[in-house]
C-alpha cells in the first residue's frame, strides 16, 4: 500500500517535472549550484587534508627534528634571532647517538638540487639527498628494487645511489636501474636501489624526484655550510617514550654539544610532526567553514527557489487536487504526493551538482597534481542535503495544499 | 484562531531552523560520522515540519515540538556539544513549552 502510493507520488512528480521542463530546470539550478559548491570545496578540502595527513604519517608523529629554524605559523616570528644560528653538524648527531637514551633511531639528512645523468639523458634539480644510515628507520618508504645502503657503505661514503621512480623513468626509460651508474655534479655512483612510487606531496619533494646517497659520499659535491642544503638531525623516540621526554633529552645533549651556558638561549629548534598537524588543522578549518557558510546560503536560496515552485505548483494544480479529493484521496496522500515532487526535484538538482563536482574531479586530475577524489561520504552527503532541503522547502506548499477544501478546490481556476 | 504567543514561537522557530540548516554540513558535524549529517539534518527537517503543525494549530505540532526537543538535546549530548548555545537553546525551548502546553487543548487533534 505505501509502496503503491510512493509508486503513484513518484509518478505524479515526474509528470509534473516533465510538463513543466524549463521551469523545473530553473528551479532546481539554485541546488545544483550550491550542492556543486559545497560538494566540490568539502572534496578539495578532503583531499588536500589526506594528502598532507599521509605526508605527515610517512615522516612519523614520535620524530622530533633538530634544526636551525623552528616551525611556526603564529604571526609573531622573531626571524632576526634566529638568522644566527648554526646549522646542525653530522658530527652532533653522532654526539646525539653517542648520549640518546630515549630515542630509536636518530639520522642526519641535508639536501641539494644538481644535475643527475645516465649516458645522454640527464635530469636537472634533482634533491640529492646526503643521508646518514638510520635514515629509513625514521622515514618510511619503500624500495620496488634493489636494496638499502649497508653500514659500511654509509661510513666508508661509497658512490652508491638510490634513486626515486621518476629519476628512474627519467634516466633508465628502458633498462633496469639497478647496477648501473649516474652521475652526480661528475661524480659517477652506483644505483643500488629504486624507491616505491609515492605520488605527490604536499610538504616538500616527493621521494619520487630524489636521489639519495651516504652522507660521507654526498658531501663530496653537497656544500654541507650552506643553508639552502637545510641539514637537520631527526631523532624517533622508542616505544613507550612520548615527545616530550625525547625532547628535553635532546635539548640536554644539544645544550651540552653546543656548550650553551644554563642562562644563554637555544640556538637551535627542536620541531614536532604536531606542529605542522596543528598549523594545517587551522589551515583547513578556515577554508573548511569558508565552503560551508558560502555553500549553505547557497543551498538555502536555492530551498527558497524550490518552495517558491511548488507554491505556484499547488495554485496551478488546485482544481486537480480538489477532484483528487472529492475522488477519496486523503490528506496525506495530496501531502506525500507534493512532498515527493518537491524532494524529487531537489534530488535531480543535487545529482546534477553532484555529476558536475565529479567532472571537475576528473577533469582536474590532469592539472593538478594531487589525487582530488570525490568520495562516498561527500556523495552521501549531497543526497541527504538534497533530501533535506526538498523536505523543507516542500513541506509548507504540500501540507496546505492537503488541507484544501475539496469544493472550494474544485470551483478555483 | 491561533494565539499570538505561538505564532512568535512558530516565527522565532523557523528562523531558528532555517538558520541551523547549514550547521547540517559543518565540518564539526561531518568529523563525527559519516551519518551524523544525515541524523542531525533529520531532526532539523522535522523540527521545521513541528513549527508547521504548531503555525496550524495542531495537535502533532506540538508533541513533533517536544519530540524534536529531546531528539536534538540527546544528539547534542551524543555529540558533546553542549555549549552556551545548547543550554540557550533549553532555556527558550522550556519556556515556549510553557505557552505551548496551555494551549495544547485548544490545538486540533486532526492531521
């Protein structure tokens, strides 16, 4: 019976849809334009947030980094103070190493863009990566080939390399990598490992365009005193040592290295994966209510153009509804019957908005190089907003047209 | 004939749905769940359609009134949001239910 009635509802609607094509079209567009703005900024917005959340989990939430400037996004950044400070030292991570009681692992890593070749194919500002041997047990990836550097080789500063996916295909379009050799400003190494295709990242190079060497060989070529090579020792803390613990120990033995009088100021930061976390939860907070507040009043003008349709809807419709009546239908069946042709063209509006935030998902895929994915929960969402709004908007032109006298129905024009 | 008190509480209660319509999409509301948008959208939808019964007078507007009361104070609780604005919210929605149970007798029975 209910089944029967939503059946006839529906019927009703779509006839009523269809007879009028250029008046529905323009009514239900106020929804199709705010399901689309709301819909496409919540999808940006969330793929920019997974983006970067995954860049962050792959540099590790237990790592604290011990660099020259310290990571901020408050207005008030005293850069004079800092200008000063001397950069991190390989030879102060092996003090770190040497005193550290809290942490796993502790590696140094600095940086440089040069020109990378393999026969006549060469790749320019390429990261070259000068990094000691912990380095993968702070920092997660993995190899699709070859290996990871030895101990000997990161302390001895063999020529070996291991090369991003997109040096490889840049350098090897045809060829294995592994056992072959690039060189590096003239210094000619050994490619003894191909990392796993990470796609691109919000925060810094992607491994994908790095090459990473020993340390003891990259600063060969790698001006280790300049500041745009920004060296810094990361350290990850044991299991069941939190950050902060890590933290003042780190700033114990770096205070000691350094020897810093127990008066003087830090001249160096020690930076938490938090820090950026908490700066980019402000960030997409802001664009995040920005969306919403332009696409909710968006979504609400275009509720007000649909109650605005049915209303002229039910005058139109007034003798029908009186000889619907006088023929035995009930209230609720003239309510349901309005209410269903209000939410069915709210519904055509928001799956509209939705096919079109979906087009630009994939339109966009070739301009932007972040993966921007229309997912289920933002797909739910613009149906139940749809859903919503046709209900709300619906309701007041389909009750009143439920509680029409049939006579007085029958006898309008 | 509709009183005048319920016709301020119908016209307060509609700008005040209409107003908390965006809140359905927030992104506090979309961080919960997956589904909490579609709940909460739901009782926002049939708080309004209250307000309509109540501007009728009508029997069921008043217990859709008090029902969408305590739906929305039990997912606000759910969803930890019990702000300055939730317990403002209580006050004026107590209070109007002191007008609208005084004139709940008069109100239709009928739909």
């Amino acid at each position: 019976m209910i089944l029967l009635l939503f059946k006839e509802s529906v019927l009703f609607a779509w006839q009523a849809l269809i007879g009028n094509k250029l008046r529905s079209f323009l009514s239900l567009l106020g929804i199709t334009i705010g399901i689309f703005a709301i819909i496409l900024v919540f999808t940006i917005v969330d793929s920019l947030e997974n983006n970067i959340r995954s860049s962050v989990q792959s540099l590790g939430s237990n790592v604290i980094y011990v660099q020259k400037w310290p990571w901020s996004f408050g207005e008030d950044y005293p850069w004079w103070k800092y200008m000063n400070r001397p950069l991190p030292k390989y030879e102060e991570l092996e003090e770190l190493q040497k005193y550290s009681k809290t942490t796993e692992a502790i590696a140094f890593r600095m940086g440089q863009r040069k020109t990378v070749k393999h026969g006549s194919n060469s790749i320019e500002r390429v990261v070259i990566g000068g990094i000691s041997q912990d380095y993968n047990k702070i920092k997660s990836f993995d190899l699709t080939e070859g290996r990871y550097f030895t101990t000997a080789e990161t302390d001895a500063g063999y020529a070996v390399a291991i090369i991003g996916s997109l040096v490889s295909e840049g350098l090897f379009p045809h060829e294995d990598p592994i056992g072959k050799d690039i060189k590096i400003n003239g210094y000619k190494c050994s490619v003894i490992g191909v990392v796993k295709k990470e796609g691109e990242s919000m925060l810094g190079p992607s491994m994908d365009s790095q090459v990473m060497v020993p340390y003891n060989f990259g600063r060969r070529f790698l001006d280790v005193r300049s500041e745009n090579a920004d060296p810094f020792i990361m350290a990850k803390a044991k299991p069941g040592i939190t950050n902060v613990e890590m933290s003042d120990e780190l700033m114990g033995i770096m205070r000691s290295v350094r020897r810093l009088k127990p008066q003087a100021d830090q001249n160096f930061a020690l930076n938490e994966i938090s820090l950026l976390s908490k700066g980019f939860d402000m960030m997409f907070a802001v664009i995040g209510t920005a969306g919403w507040i332009i696409g909710g009043f968006s979504i609400l003008v275009g509720g007000f153009g649909i109650a605005n349709i049915m209303f002229v809807s039910v005058r139109e419709r007034t003798n029908i509804i009186g000889i619907q009546k006088s023929l035995g239908a009930k209230n609720y069946f003239i309510l349901i019957q309005f209410l269903t042709e209000s939410v069915l063209l709210s519904l055509v509006g928001g799956a509209i908005g939705l096919l079109l935030t979906y087009l630009i998902t994939v339109l966009g895929k070739d301009a932007i190089p972040i993966d921007i994915t229309l997912s289920s929960t933002n797909i739910f969402l613009g149906f139940t907003v749809s859903i919503l709004i046709g209900v709300i908007s619906g309701f007041i032109p389909a009750y009143g047209a439920s509680q029409l006298d049939p006579v007085e129905a029958i006898r309008s024009n | 004939m509709r009183p005048k008190v319920i016709s301020v509480i119908c016209i307060i209660g509609f700008i005040l749905v209409i107003l908390s319509f965006p809140q359905v999409f927030s992104p506090g509301i979309k961080k919960i769940g997956m589904f909490t948008p579609a709940i909460y959208g739901g009782i926002i939808a049939f708080q309004f359609i209250s307000f309509v019964g109540l501007w009728h007078f009508k029997q069921w507007g008043a217990m859709g009134f008090a029902m969408a009361f305590f739906c929305k104070i039990f997912f606000n609780i759910l969803i930890n949001e019990t702000g300055v604005l939730f317990y403002t919210y209580i006050c004026i929605s107590l209070f109007s239910f002191i007008f609208v149970l005084r004139y709940f007798r008069q109100m239709s029975p009928n739909f």
